[in-house]
C-alpha cells in the first residue's frame, strides 16, 4: 500500500512531537513537511521544519494540525488551494472562526475533533443520550483538568461536551453557554452550562460531566494518561479521511456512532 505523506503544523508544540513519534511507528505514513511560526535551523526525523506556505505543503496528501485559530486559518487557505486534506485539533476557536472553517469545508475534506480520543468521543455520544433521556429538573455543569502549559478555556474537549447537551435537549451550544470559572475549587450548576477549568501541573486530561434534580447526581469521566492517545487518533483520522469528499467531519463520523 502507497503510504500517505504526512504534514505536521506546529512541530515543536507537545501535540507536535508526539505526532512525530506516533508518525515514525505507523506504517500507513510518511512525514514530509514539519511547519512552525518560525524558521528553525534544527531537524526532526531529518526534517527541517519550514513556515507554512504552498512549498511546504505541494508534496503531502494530509495536513494534521495542532496550532491555534489563526494559524489554522492561515494552513486552511494554503490547502484549499491546493486541494490538501486537514485534520485539525486545534481549540478555541471564535464563532465566526468556526463558520470559515465550515466554508474551506465546501473545499476541500476536512476533519475536525476538540479532542481525537475514542474514549472522550464516545463520552461525549453518551452525555448526549443522558441530555436527550433527563427532564428539565436536572441541571448540568462540566468540569476540566489540563496542564499549566494550555492557554485557552474552556477547553475544547469541554466545548465537545457542552455541544452533547445541547443536541440532547435539540438546543444550540452557544445558547447555553453559561459562566466560564477558571481555578475554582467548587462551581455550581445553572440552567445554562456551566464550566470550570484547573490549569495545574503537567495533567494530560481529565473531563467530567455532571447531571443533578437535587435528589440523585449521575456523573460521567475519562481521564487521558498517554499524550500518544490524541495523536493516534489524528493518525487514524487522517488516513479514514483520505477516503472522502470535501465536507467538515467529526471523530463521530469517523466511529459511525449514530
């Protein structure tokens, strides 16, 4: 089987060096283009990382994308023109980000996941059931844990979960944003979703979703210990995506969880 060539964006970044390893372990790929936001004179697999530019990206087949929003946008224009596939795991992004994303789209394949694990994904697939089977008595918050090193919060995962809410009560994700805690040691639910967000140590991951009426709490988790579990989830979404049409997917599309 002809391998598939493989761009990383963000090389140095953690998701970046570790999609290097899982890269060099899996037999499906070849890494032909690491790319910065800045020219760096040191190689990585014997690849000198470059800016991105139609150069960079003429000879790869699919670019796996760990950035953030704007130089998403910057890698999703360069692709489009050349007709490139896109994994994105890229969060925190802006409304109007989203609705650009959705018109490359129209372009060309694109995959996008706030978070690539199977497990997360298929928790989000669960809170959606537990949203869609509660009445309007339980209200509902979402609580995360990531390393000092993540900027942005909510993190997108919690994003991904607040979104399986929403569509488990038909409602849209925006509408029921509620309040955004970052560092708080309790938080309480709302009638919107509310967040809070631990920024501490080295943690990988952890996300958990909470349901309460007053009378009983029904709780969901994961918990992420290997950094190599998101980027063999990039991996394998890049090669299930060389397979399709130009179209905004999701890691559900991927898991067919209907």
């Amino acid at each position: 089987m002809k391998k598939i060539n493989l761009a990383i964006s963000g090389c140095l970044g953690r998701m970046g060096q570790q999609l290097i390893k899982s890269s060099k372990k899996n037999k499906n790929f070849k890494l032909v283009t690491l790319t910065e936001n800045r020219l760096i004179n040191k190689k990585f697999s014997g690849i000198k990382p470059e800016l991105n530019s139609d150069k960079a990206f003429k000879k790869t087949d699919v670019i796996i994308d760990f950035t953030v929003p704007n130089c998403t946008l910057e890698i999703l224009k360069i692709a489009s023109k050349l007709k490139k596939k896109v994994v994105i795991g890229t969060t925190g992004f802006t409304r109007s980000q989203e609705n650009q994303i959705k018109k490359y789209a129209n372009k060309i394949p694109i995959l996008k996941a706030g978070n690539m694990s199977l497990g997360v994904n298929l928790l989000m697939y669960l809170t959606e059931i537990a949203s869609k089977s509660l009445n309007d008595e339980y209200l509902s918050k979402i609580f995360e844990v990531h390393h000092k090193h993540k900027k942005d919060y909510p993190s997108g995962t919690a994003l991904m979960l607040g979104k399986g809410i929403a569509e488990g009560k038909n409602k849209n994700l925006y509408s029921l944003i509620g309040k955004k805690y970052l560092n708080r040691k309790s938080f309480p639910y709302g009638r919107k979703i509310n967040f809070n967000s631990i920024r501490k140590g080295e943690i990988i991951g952890e996300h958990e979703v909470k349901f309460s009426s007053g009378k009983e709490i029904i709780t969901l988790n994961h918990e992420a210990f290997d950094r190599a579990l998101y980027s063999d989830g990039a991996l394998t979404a890049s090669k299930w995506l060389m397979r399709k049409k130009p179209g905004l997917y999701s890691m559900r599309d991927l898991l067919n969880f209907s």
